[in-house]
C-alpha cells in the first residue's frame, strides 16, 4: 500500500516593509467582522490536530474520505492539511493571537523599534494566524506576558487612539474593560498622551472628568430614549408569539399614530392655541355638557375650538373691538396681527403638505428595506446561526427573542415549500374559476352597499326638515358600520371556500376587496355631504355638520370595534373550549383589522378642514385599540396555522394609505375649498365666495397697504396662484418615487450580480481543489507505476542485478515536493478568475 505523500507549499514571506505598513480601514473591518465569530474557538497546533474527524483509509485506496454530500469529491490527506491550513479555517483560533495583533498595531502606531515584534501579521482580505507559534490554554503565562504587554502600549498611546483601538479589538466586554482600566492606572496617567514625563494638570484631569461625565450622561439619557419607545416589549411580545403577519398591524397603527401626532402638533399651535387665547364673542347662550356629545359630537362641543364654525374670521390682536361687524380689527401700536383666515387656509393646507411627504418619504424607504432585503433565498442558515443576540441578559428577553426566532424559522420554511408545491393544470382552472365567481360576489356586495348608504342618506336629509336630534343622529353612521362589519365578515367566509395556496395571497385578496367596499361607501358619504347637506343646511353651519358626522363615524367605528373583538374572539373562543371541547382559537383577521385602520385615518384626513381637534380624537382612539387588540390577541387568538413571511406587508400598507386614502381625502378638501361656498354666519370664511379666496384677499390689502412686505405679494402669486408651480411640485415629487424605485432596483440588481459572484468564486475554490487532488492521484499512480514497473524488472531480471536509482530505492523521494522542476507544480490561481 502506498504510503500518504507530503505536500510541501511554498508560502512567500512578507517583507519589513509590507509589515510596517498600516492596514486599511477594510481590512481592519473584515478582521474585526472574522473574530467576532471565532473569538472564542481553540484550536490545534497542526493540521492533523485541527479538528477534522477523519475516518479510516478506505481500502485500495491512498487517501482518506470524509462524510461529504452526494456527489461531492473525496479529499486525500494531504489535500486536507492544505485545506486546514487555509486562511480561512485558521483565523480567530487564539486569544493570545489577538493580543499579540494589536500589540504589534500599537508599537506601529508609536513607531517604536526598540521591542521586537511577536509576530509577523500576514497582510490579506481576510488575515491569517497561522504564522504565529501559539500555545493552547495551558500557557497563561505567555498570554498575561502579552497582555501586560499591550497595556504598557497602550498607555503611550493618545486618548483618542486608546480609545479606537480597545474599542475596535474583536474581544469581550470583560476584557476590554479590564484593559481599559489598566490603561487608565496612575502609572499611566503619570504619562503625557505625547510619551513625556510629567504629572496630568488639574485642568487636564477635570475636562476628562468632564468628558467622561457627559459620555456616561449621553449613554444614559440614549438608553431612556430607547426604553421610552410607546410598546417596545409588547411588540417584540407579538413578533415572537403570533409571527411577523399579526406583528405588521401593530407597526402600521403605529405608524398611524406617529402621523397624527406630526398633524396634531401644528394645528394646536396655529390654530387651536391661537383661538384659545383670543376667544371671540359668543353668538348665543352656551349649552350646558350633558355626556351625550360624547357619541353625538354636537351640543357644547359647537360653541368650542372643537368645530370650524368656532373660529373667528378677523384678524387677531391685543385688542378687537365689535369683530362681527367688520372684517377686520385695527390692532394697536405694538401688537402682532393674525389674520386668522389665512391662517386657518395656511395651516391646513401646511399640514397636509407635510403629511404628504412624510407619507412619500415612509413608503419610498419601506419599499426599498422590504424588497432590497426582502429576499428569503439561502438565508434559512443565516437565522439559524447568527440570529441570537448575546447581549440579551434577562430571562423573559431572552424567551421573547427564542419564540420570535422559532416564528421566524417557520415562516422561512413556510415559504419555502410553498414554492414546492405547484398545482395541476385542472386545479388552476378551478381556481379561477372559484376566483372570478367570488370576485362577482363581492362586487355586488360592494354595490349594493353603496346604493344602500345612498338609500338611507336620502332619507336621513328628507327627515332633517324636521330637525335632527338626539341619538337619530348616530342612524347613518351605524347603519355604515354594520354594512362594513357584514361585508368584512363575508368576504373572509368566500376566502375561506376559495382555498389559495398562499396565505399571503389570501390577505392581499380580502385587502383589495374589504378597501374596494370602504372607498365606495366613503365616495357616497362625500357626495352626500357636499352635494346634498351644502344645498338643504342653507342659512346654517354646514361645516359643523360634516365635522360632528365624521366625528359620529370615527367614535361608532371605534365601538364596532370592540364589539368585533367582543364578541368575534371572546365569545367565540369560550364556545370552542366550553360547548365544542376544542382548543382551536380564532386567528386574528389581518385584512379586516387593517382596514379598519385605513378607513378611520381617511376619516380624519376628510375632517381636518371641519374639526381641527379631530386627530386628537384619532390618537386617542388609535392608544385605546393597541392595547384592546394586543389584551384580545393574547388572550383569544393563536397564531396562524399557516405561518408565512410578512416581508412586504407594511410597504403594502403604507401604499394603500398613500394612493387611494390620502389621495381622495385630498381632492375631497381641494374640492371644498376651491368650489363649495362657505355658510356665511360662521367661520373664518363666512364674508367670501370660497375658501381660496382669503388668500387672495390678504394679497390685495397688502398691496393697498403699501408695507414693506411688497415681496409676499409676488410671492403669492407665483407659487400659489401660479400653476405651473403646482405642477413642477408634482413632478418633483414624482421624479423623487421615481428615481428611488430605479435606485432600489439598481441595488437589488448588483446584489443578485454579488451573489452570483459568491457562488463562482466558491466555483474557483472547488476547481482548484479539484486540481490540487488531480495532481496528487496523477503522481501517486505514476509513483505505482514505477514502482510495479521496477518490481516487474527486477523478477524478470533474475540473477541479472541493475543499480537502484533514488528514484526507485530512496523512500523519502516518494514525497511529492512541489517545489522541484521536474515534479508537479501546484499553482494557486486568484478566486477571482475571469469568466
């Protein structure tokens, strides 16, 4: 049996000068990013030691086998000591190795050559330790040698290049705080940052007292800021119970809050504020608060800054007298006039101008996290080896993050065998034709819900002749309420009978239909609120109407709410455990539920103009359904039997609040201030035509006035009046979505190019293995050959005896040394071969 041959490699020694070089900031990263995952593996001294479990020469063969998968090459020993020996399975074996780095790094930052170096750091992508002599545990000695080493070094360093370099050492917390304190010894304070002799001054040691102070206190104030995040651990609670589907509601309620909150603020401190404090004369007595305008949203909550019909259309200053007779107050010397018409147009329309980009802005940026990072193709190993965070410490944490990665893993496998599992020829016909049948269904559904809510809208204004009062007020917006609630229900029975293969098709589908029936009936709603309430409330307050209906809607909306979660989940999930002995519980509806969301954010956006308070009442109802969705969630529903990957859901969202909701509660108030005629005995804008004109109105008495403000004349008429303004915004905007979407496209195209980069070098490496062990079989079957060549000679020969070259008698030429001419030479080509 031949005897395994020897590799003998030629490896380049690195010159003094690559040595003294600095290394780049690249690589630094990538020695940093290396043994941060191997900081705390020991390993062998040689490559028999390395930790590969080889199994036992297979018979008649040269070479030893390892457990591979089908289809992969056989290594022999020799090819599996060059493969040990590789750069990448020798980095981060040893802590002393680490130390002994930076030692180096820092005598080279001081351009010290009076200590010898402890080793020679190999300059590549990705660094070698495989030069270093290092021992294994068992020699402390040598490793607090070179930590005490280090620490000396240290100390002759600045501030500033302590600090980067403990900070930046691939160790742990322990450590570097150990050796941060042993920097900062008295021995070492006794030293200047320049390596003088002398004793720190007073004002030295203070501002570093200072310095120290104001990181701790920065650190401290962060780590607030981060506690104080509205739901932080019930979110983390949702992702790992209930999966990243049910966890997308709770981020885009969130989302919806945060929106609010960005309108809220500049209409309290334009407008509400400002009326608050210049309240204008009452125009008749005051009712008293009876709790009933809690449902109704009339009664004492017209005569506040509640509704429109409230704010005055004079122009504010320390002193007004007889307002309602003129249309404007003469201020006195010295005071600040407010003209709050163009105030209240300004504001509002300042306020949608915002949340129209912050609304662009959300979508653009989830669009490119979801679908730039959104790809679930070979990252299952990725969660299952670097998804634990190590600087979890608490027990009920680390329980969270245990069940969101479990959650996480099953959506990925969830995804994957969906792709697996394509349908038969005959079962995509029945489905679309099970597609097309319910998609009628809902359609006229959809219909019939809109001319329903037309119906009795009609009526509701025939019986307002007589006067509306009371609770028959609250007859439309319950009427609304229970179609929605009807038709939610509905379609989730039709994608139940439908039976897609993909649950995330099956959201998408009840989305499309649920926003679908929701838009109809708000398009109902709009045309009977413009349309017939502006022609039959003539000679009274009709804004205060609409902004008391929409409030009606937005407070019965919110009680069918949770009434659903009731009597949908609650009473549902006590029948199954007590009269059916199940334990199956209802699973929270996403669809619906998101709708909801959407239809009371449109809303508010349509009642912005008529009740400048109305996103106070949304936030407010947006806190109360968090932790009503999040008690019903926990206590009454599981977690979907179908577990799928919500990557695009909240782009989906932020998409759907963006174009149909946003954008119609636009053009609804465009329409009311640009072509509706204002009440004449309330509001800011009862004198005018329409609302757009108190802008130009105020222009006008500008430029009669004659001030030096000449320029906010022209300013007017070129941004505001003038369209083409208008339209270049628009294409601005647009260009803006355009360009993200190229450029999010972009990314994705270079990394699917990256990738397959990967994969063709992994290709290169496989390759030039495979000719490593070719040459190796090659001169292993010439070496048989000869020496069964030279077997034969000498029993054909008989008595006849021939010299015994080296080549044949010599055992030690039987090693395959690659470094003489005349054997095979192994050539290490670059991974990046062109292709």
């Amino acid at each position: 049996m031949a005897q395994p041959l020897t590799l003998v490699l030629n490896v380049p020694e690195t010159t003094e000068d690559e040595d003294s070089r600095e290394p780049s900031p690249y690589e630094e990263s990538e020695v940093h990013d290396s043994f941060h995952q191997l900081i705390q593996e020991q390993s062998l001294r040689v490559a028999a030691e390395e930790g590969l479990e080889l199994l036992p020469l297979a018979p008649g063969r040269g070479y030893q086998t390892l457990p591979r998968p089908e289809g992969a090459p056989a290594h022999s020993m020799a090819t599996l000591r060059i493969l040990a020996s590789m750069p990448s399975r020798t980095i981060g074996r040893s802590r002393g190795a680490i130390i002994s780095q930076y030692y180096n790094r820092t005598v080279r930052l001081r351009h010290r050559s009076s200590r010898p170096l402890l080793g020679n750091v190999v300059r590549s992508a990705r660094p070698s330790l495989r030069l270093y002599d290092l021992e294994l545990d068992h020699t402390l000695l040598e490793d607090d040698e070179k930590r005490s080493l280090l620490v000396k070094e240290l100390q002759g360093l600045s501030v500033t290049q302590r600090d980067h370099m403990v900070r930046n050492m691939p160790l742990s917390l322990g450590e570097k705080r150990w050796l941060r304190e042993k920097s900062w010894s008295p021995k070492g304070k006794q030293r200047s940052p320049q390596g003088r002799g002398g004793v720190f001054s007073c004002c030295t040691r203070l501002r570093y007292s200072c310095i120290l102070a104001l990181h701790s206190l920065g650190l401290v104030l962060l780590s607030g800021l981060y506690a104080a995040r509205p739901w932080r651990y019930a979110l983390k609670q949702i992702g790992g119970q209930f999966g990243s589907s049910v966890l997308s509601y709770f981020l885009f309620l969130k989302t919806l809050l945060a929106f609010n909150t960005l309108m809220l603020l500049p209409l309290l401190a334009f407008l509400v504020g400002v009326q608050a404090v210049f309240p204008p004369d009452p125009s008749g007595p005051v009712p008293t608060f009876s709790g009933l305008e809690l449902l109704t949203g009339g009664g004492w909550f017209t005569h506040t800054v509640m509704y429109y019909g409230y704010y005055s259309n004079t122009t504010l200053s320390q002193s007004c007298a007889s307002p309602w007779e003129s249309g404007q107050c003469s201020p006195r010397l010295g005071s600040l006039p407010y003209n709050m018409p163009l105030a209240y147009l300004f504001t509002v329309g300042a306020v949608f101008f915002m949340t129209c980009i912050t609304l662009v802005y959300s979508m653009s940026h989830s669009f490119g996290e979801s679908y730039r990072v959104g790809s679930t193709k070979g990252i299952h190993a990725l969660m299952v080896f670097c998804s634990w965070d190590y600087k979890v410490t608490q027990k009920r944490a680390s329980r969270v993050q245990q069940d969101s990665i479990c959650t996480q893993l099953k959506e990925l496998l969830a995804e994957w065998q969906m792709r697996k599992r394509p349908r038969s020829a005959c079962g995509q016909l029945w489905q679309v034709v099970v597609l097309g049948l319910g998609w009628l269904l809902c359609l006229g559904t959809t219909m019939g819900c809109a001319v329903a809510v037309l119906t009795f809208s009609e009526v509701m204004v025939q019986r307002s002749a007589a006067g509306d009062q009371g609770l028959e007020l609250l007859a439309l917006p319950l009427v609304v309420s229970v179609l929605n609630l009807g038709a939610s229900y509905l379609f989730r029975g039709l994608a139940t009978l439908e039976r897609h293969d993909s649950p995330v098709l099956e959201v998408y589908m009840a989305i499309c239909r649920s926003l679908i029936l929701k838009m109809a009936v708000l398009g109902v709603l709009c045309y009977h609120w413009l349309g017939h309430r502006v022609a039959t409330l003539q000679g009274q307050c009709w804004e205060d109407f609409v902004g008391q209906e929409l409030y009606r809607f937005l407070v019965v909306d919110f009680i069918f709410t949770l009434l659903d979660s009731l009597f949908g989940e609650l009473v549902w999930r006590l029948i199954s455990e007590k009269k059916l002995k199940r334990r199956q519980k209802p699973e929270f509806d996403i669809a619906r539920n998101v709708l909801d969301l959407i239809y009371g954010q449109t809303l508010t956006w349509l009642g912005v103009l008529f009740s400048p308070l109305l996103p106070a009442v949304q936030i407010l109802r947006l806190l109360f359904l968090f932790y009503v969705k999040k008690a019903s969630l926990m206590a009454n529903c599981q977690a979907p039997r179908r577990p799928w990957l919500a990557s695009h859901m909240s782009t989906v969202f932020l998409t759907l609040l963006c174009f149909p909701s946003f954008l119609g509660a636009a053009v609804f108030l465009c329409y009311a201030v640009w072509q509706v005629k204002p009440s004449s005995i309330c509001g800011p804008f009862r004198t005018l035509n329409t609302m757009y004109e108190a802008g130009t109105v105020w222009v006008r008495r500008l430029e009669h006035a004659g001030s030096g403000a000449s320029w906010l004349p022209w300013l007017y008429h070129f941004l505001v009046e003038n369209t083409f303004f208008l339209f270049l915004m628009s294409a601005l905007l647009l260009s803006v979505i355009y360009l993200n979407i190229q450029v999010v496209k972009g990314q994705r195209k270079i990394i699917r190019l990256l990738r397959e980069q990967i994969r063709n070098e992994g290709e290169d490496k496989i390759f030039l293995i495979n000719k490593l062990h070719s040459v190796y079989e090659d001169g292993e079957r010439s070496r048989t050959q000869e020496a069964t060549t030279a077997t034969a000679l000498l029993v054909d020969g008989g008595d006849r005896k021939e010299p015994c070259t080296p080549s044949h008698c010599d055992p030690s030429s039987r090693d395959l040394n690659l470094r003489s001419p005349r054997d095979t030479t192994v050539t290490f080509l670059s991974t990046k071969s062109p292709r």
